[in-house]
C-alpha cells in the first residue's frame, strides 16, 4: 500500500475510533498511566523532523497540551512517584523548540514535564539517525534505521566533506545549545531523563558499546539538578537483555515498547506520540485508545 494511502486510512481510523470514544463519554480514561511523547515543536522543522514525522507546529501543539490538560492529571515526576493513574509528558532528543516554543506553553499552563536528552547533539556533534536518514537519502534508498549504530556512524563521517557536515547540521536540529539545557533543568516543572548519549537503536550495540554509552550519558546529563534515572530508548524500542541491563543499572522506570510490564522492579510503559497529523480532538483520543487497545492485548505477559 503507498505510505500516504497508508496514513490517510490510519488518520481515518484514529477519527472514526476516537469519535466514537468520546460519544461514549470516554469511559475508563483514567483507570491506567497515559504517557505521551513529543519531538520537535516549530513552525518551521527542518527536513529530518518533516520526514519522520516527529514535529508539531505551535498551533497544534497548544491545542494538544489543551485536550490532555482537560482529560489527565499530569504527573510531575520531580515531585510525584504515584504512577497508577494520570498521565506523563515527554519530549525526546532536545530540540530547541523545547525551550523556545513548548516551555513557555507549559510554564503559562503549570503543566509539568519529562525532557530525553542526548547529549551528542548538546556537544554540537551529528544526530546519528539523522545522519543514517541523510545517507540513505543520498543513496535514494529507504532508511534502515540499523544503521544508527557507532560502527555505521564512524564510517559514515570519515566520507564527509567539511561541506556535507554543514548540510548534515541544516537537515538535523536545531538542538539545544547548552545555556538552553540549564534553563530547561532550571525550571521546576522539568525532568530531565537520559536518551543514550546518542540516538542509537539499542539492539544495534555490543554490549560493550552499550555500556560505554550509558555511562558516556550518565556522565554528562548528572550534573543538571532536575536529572533523574529515567530512561526513553531511542526509536522506541529495546530487547530483553537490554531491559535487564538497565534494571541493574538502577534505572526504575524506562518507555519503551508498546505494552506496560515490568522487570524486576522497573517499570516500561510506551508512549503515544504526538505529531502534526493528530490535528483535531478526536484523532487525539483514537490515538489514545488505539494504544490502550494494543496494551489490553499484551496483558498476561508481564515480567517480574
């Protein structure tokens, strides 16, 4: 099926199932943790946030923090450990617009936040799935987002003019500079987590590369006051083994995946993400119930 086809019918269904949610009176909204995930908010996103999808304009943006206000309590995970109900916002990857558009919108409101930083892009370096997305562009083929690995990576760059890094740095970001990250940890409503020190795809490290990363964003993300072990995997996704790893590393709640279970004692949700194509009320809620669906469906297979 052709990929706008494709988004029209889940655009039509996210409307239909939401429709009807609401008509019903949206039962039982409440009964388990919702958590949400933004990426980029601007009016004008750059190219790799416009071909992933991972963006929402002002407009959008406000009406959507307006419809969870208005049907969640939302969590501020500085303050509140009590995660059986309610909802949770978050942002990933530390886009400037985080600070230049979405927290004045959140400080006006008194709504509370998660920030996922990776640290790679504060330094000033090259998002690595940007810079997969960017090659695969190049070489007019689909991306395989595999490829956002550091052994991909470092071949990737040695080819790199000095003149396609500078194209590679338009098509990505902009990220937060560094003043910009102290801001955002200054401010009481913030959280900030840990989203690897690049976006790498968990699966696609050793377990030496794993763990050399972890401790790399460690490092750098425990100086901000508002820091906390809270973890969101890249590209939404981690195996077993790497959940494991994390439990042991005194992580005690992660997003990741698509159903809420637990390892030992660390809580994974997923999230519901938020872009420009949920644009009105009820693509928001079929959203919302789409993903509350698929959890009832992978209830049982909990690990603990």
């Amino acid at each position: 099926m052709d990929r706008d086809v494709r988004r029209q019918c889940v655009n039509f269904s996210r409307y239909a199932i939401g429709s009807l949610f609401i008509l019903l009176g949206k039962p039982l909204l409440n009964r388990q943790l919702t958590t949400f995930v933004f990426h980029e908010v601007s009016n004008t996103p750059r190219s790799h946030a416009q071909e992933t999808r991972t963006y929402s304009d002002l407009k959008t943006f406000e009406k959507q923090i307006e419809w969870i206000q208005k049907s969640f309590e939302v969590r501020n995970l500085l303050a509140d450990d009590a995660l059986d109900g309610g909802c949770v916002i978050t942002f990933d990857d530390g886009y400037a617009g985080l600070v230049e558009n979405a927290l004045p919108i959140l400080e006006a409101r008194g709504i509370p936040a998660v920030c996922f930083i990776n640290m790679v892009t504060i330094h000033g370096e090259v998002n690595s799935s940007a810079l997969a997305m960017h090659v695969a562009n190049r070489e007019r083929r689909p991306v395989e987002w595999k490829d956002s690995n550091p052994r991909f990576y470092s071949h990737a760059l040695e080819k790199l003019t000095d003149e396609d890094l500078e194209e590679i740095r338009g098509y990505q970001g902009p990220y937060l500079n560094i003043q910009q990250l102290e801001r955002l940890s200054n401010s009481p409503l913030i959280t900030i987590g840990d989203h690897l020190y690049n976006h790498w795809l968990l699966d696609s490290l050793t377990p030496k590369e794993l763990s050399g990363e972890m401790a790399k964003s460690s490092n750098a993300l425990q100086s901000f006051k508002s820091y906390r072990r809270i973890f969101a995997a890249p590209h939404g996704a981690s195996s077993l083994a790497v959940l494991d790893y994390l439990m042991a590393s005194g992580f005690q709640l992660v997003f990741s995946g698509k159903e809420i279970h637990r390892v030992g004692a660390m809580s994974v949700y997923p999230r519901i993400d938020l872009n420009n194509q949920i644009a009105n009320v009820q693509q928001f809620f079929g959203a919302v119930v789409i993903s509350k669906l698929r959890i009832l469906t992978w209830r049982g297979r909990l690990r603990s």
